[in-house]
C-alpha cells in the first residue's frame, strides 16, 4: 500500500509503559506541528471498538484462540480501512498503540500455535506493517503488577498470569530479532523521561 504519512506502532506486555510513552510522543509531535492521528488495537474506529469490549473483557477463557484471531483481524480491517489507511494517504503520522505484532504474539505464540494463520489473515485482510514499531521491554513481573495495579474492566488476558507475560515478552523479543529494519527495543525499566529521549532517537529520523 502506498502511502505518504508515517505508520508508528508501540508494542509491549501489559504494563511495560508503551501507552504512555506513544501519548508523550503524540505530544511531542504535536509541539512541533505535525499533523497526528493517536489511536489504539484493538480499536481505533466504532466498530472495532465495539469489538475490543468483547475480546478484552470477561472471563480468560471466553474465547479460544482461534476465534480471538478472527475478532481482532476483523477489528484491525475495519480500523485500517476507517482511521489508518485515511491519515496515512493525508500525509499524518498515526501513531498506534498495539498493530498485527499483539496478534502473532497472543494468538499466534502465547495463546495457540497460529502464527501460520495470523500471518496468512494478515497478508490477505490487512497487507501493512509500520514504519517503526517501538518495543518497550519491561520485565514480566513488574509490568503485570503495573497493569494489576489499573483496577480497569479490561484484564481479561492480565488474569491469564505471569506465564503468559513471559511467554509475551520473549516472543516480542524475537520478533524484534525477525524484523530488524523496523523494529526499535528501548529498555521500559528506565525512568519515563529516559524512555520517552529514546523513543525520540529511534522516530526523529523517520520524519518528514
């Protein structure tokens, strides 16, 4: 897909700071008159947010695997089609928090042996990777306790356990190991501020 904007996506475990680090970088960006669209997986239009509520909330086991990559490739079109593919062909940057690397890390490692079919759904429903993706890398431990610590209704995969995180955080790892031209690990266990100089040092060359 061509396009003339910048596709920038945080991607991390729960707790690891990635959704404040892409609001703080939202900011920075705005400070310096660029046009950005901040949005969020699953999510980001009124459907697929509709669709958040579902996998998101509830007991752990309310959906296999299999059926979880169908509701997020499903929400993931939807928002591509209504808020991605729109700013990007404007010329914005869109910064989103978690893109298709949550999918083939939950579904397709984490929670079941899918990776062949998240990345057949995602080559014929989506057909875009970001530019950038900005992996925050948090230890499993202290990013659970963070995400514990919200008390939100959206803790459905956070009651799966530490297991999970871990699971989560090595194969985030290796898919930085996979896709090396795009991707960016910045250490999470730094205070905001040091992560956020970093994420500005792994963007800045890519602007316009």
């Amino acid at each position: 897909m061509s396009q003339t904007g910048l596709f920038i996506s945080f991607e991390g475990i729960d707790g690891s700071g990635k959704s404040t680090q892409a609001r703080l970088l939202e900011d920075r960006l705005r400070a310096l008159n660029h046009d950005v669209i901040a949005t969020r997986e699953p999510g980001g239009s009124p459907g697929a947010e509709e669709i958040r509520a579902l996998v998101l909330q509830g007991d752990p086991d309310r959906w296999s695997a299999e059926t979880e990559l169908l509701l997020f490739t499903a929400a993931r079109r939807d928002h591509l089609e209504r808020t991605i593919r729109p700013a990007l062909d404007a010329g914005k940057v869109v910064i989103c928090d978690r893109f298709a690397d949550s999918t083939r890390m939950y579904q397709g490692l984490s929670r079941g042996d899918l990776r062949a079919q998240v990345d057949k759904l995602h080559a014929l429903m989506i057909g875009i990777e970001p530019d950038v993706t900005i992996l925050i890398d948090m230890d499993p431990e202290t990013g659970l306790r963070r995400a514990k610590s919200r008390n939100t209704v959206e803790e459905r995969f956070e009651d799966f356990g530490q297991d999970l995180q871990v699971a989560m955080r090595n194969g985030f790892l290796s898919l930085a190991d996979e896709f090396k031209d795009r991707f960016r690990v910045i250490d999470g266990a730094q205070p905001p501020d040091s992560v956020a100089e970093d994420v500005w040092a792994a963007i800045s060359p890519h602007l316009k």
